[in-house]
C-alpha cells in the first residue's frame, strides 16, 4: 500500500484517502518532523517537531508501529 504522506521539493503531501483512521504518519521536511493521524471523524491532524534530538529519533524510525512506541517512551522520560 502506498504510504500516504509524502515529501518534494515544494513541501509536504497527504493522501487522507489512503490513511487509515487513528493511525499516525509520519515524514522529514526542513529538519523537521510531520506527523499526521485521520482521527475518527475523519479529520486530519497535524503536528510539526522542531526538537533537534527527537527529530533524528523520528529519522532512525523505520516503521509507525515503532514511531508511537518512540513517543510513549519520549512521554515517560525514558529517551
């Protein structure tokens, strides 16, 4: 399945359609990370990380599953 965010050279893509409800995406843009959840009512959500140490974090992050386990231990203080 094609993943439905996506970064050019003119900015950040979302694909909403393709974007599975209550799940969190993810990109890179400008050294800085996007992330991107459809909640239930199917309103996108959008989030831009500034922090230089979380968003190399965010880089190593290979897939979503392990982005949201990144952000449950950022939140307990255990990065």
């Amino acid at each position: 399945m094609e993943y439905p965010v996506s970064v050019d050279e003119n900015g950040v893509k979302f694909k909403p359609e393709k974007m599975e409800k209550e799940k969190l995406y993810h990109c890179i843009f400008k050294n800085k990370a996007i992330l991107v959840f459809k909640d239930s009512q199917d309103v996108m959500n959008c989030y831009e990380i500034e922090e230089v140490d979380l968003v190399e974090q965010i880089k190593k992050i290979d897939n979503d599953d392990d982005l949201e386990k990144l952000f449950e231990d950022y939140l307990k203080g255990n990065t």
